[in-house]
C-alpha cells in the first residue's frame, strides 16, 4: 500500500501518472486507509528510503514523457511488490517543496540530411518513497 501525507492525515493513494497533467507524478486519494499523521508515527516505524527517478529519449515528446513515466510507474510498483507483511510505503516528497517534476531537453539532429526534434526527458527532484513497519508491540 502506498501512502501519502496531507495535512494531519496520512491517506492511502494510486499512482496517477498523467502525461497531460501539469504535475505529471500524481497520486489520487483512495479511502483503503486513512489515519491521523500522530496515529501513524505511533503505529509505523521508518525502515529505509528509496529516491526514485527515471531517463526517456525520443524524438516524440508525448510518447517520450509517456516512457518516462511508465518507467516510474514500474520501478515504484517493484518496490511496492516486494513489501512484507505489515510494510507499507511513504511518499515523502512535499507539494510546493521538493515535488517531482519532469523536465525537459530539447535538441535538434541531423538525420539523413535533415532536421530533426529530439526529446531527453528525467523526473527531477527524485520521488523519494519510504518503506515503514508496523511497530511490534
């Protein structure tokens, strides 16, 4: 399960990676947990952090901003795969602070006598993500 503060709550979200969206690294809420963030602390400790980042090249930029984010997408569904019982994951990125963003280079080369756009596109800063554990009583 994947979770993410806001406010005084922490709430259980989806991945909502967008390639049209203004913040592309989204997360919708879902309703699977909701707990006070001071219940949480009492309850889960923080095991390690992982910072997430992903590198698509291409000559198409949607389709480029598409393979950035799917890339992602499948390295933040790997590590929540390989949570144990009891493990959950923290997104620790704040909005407005240090959010993920995709960004962008643009260049142009020379294919076979003519001009073309290429698109680098990386997600900076990191998605950093946390793994915590329940507290054993």
């Amino acid at each position: 399960m994947i979770l993410r503060k806001y406010g005084t709550k922490v709430q259980s979200v989806e991945p909502n990676f967008d390639s049209r969206a203004m913040n592309e690294v989204g997360f919708q809420r879902t309703e699977a947990l909701v707990l006070n963030a001071d219940e949480f602390d009492s309850k889960y400790e923080r095991l390690n952090a992982v910072e997430l980042t992903a590198h698509a090249e291409g000559s198409v930029q949607d389709e480029t901003e598409k393979a950035l984010l799917a890339a992602l997408k499948e390295r933040l569904e790997k590590i929540q795969s390989e949570l144990g019982s009891g493990q959950v994951l923290l997104i620790e990125n704040e909005q407005g602070k240090d959010y993920p963003k995709s960004r962008e280079k643009q260049s142009v080369l020379v294919v076979e006598g003519e001009n073309r756009l290429h698109f680098e596109r990386r997600i900076e800063p990191p998605l950093r993500v946390a793994v915590y554990a329940e507290k054993k009583s």
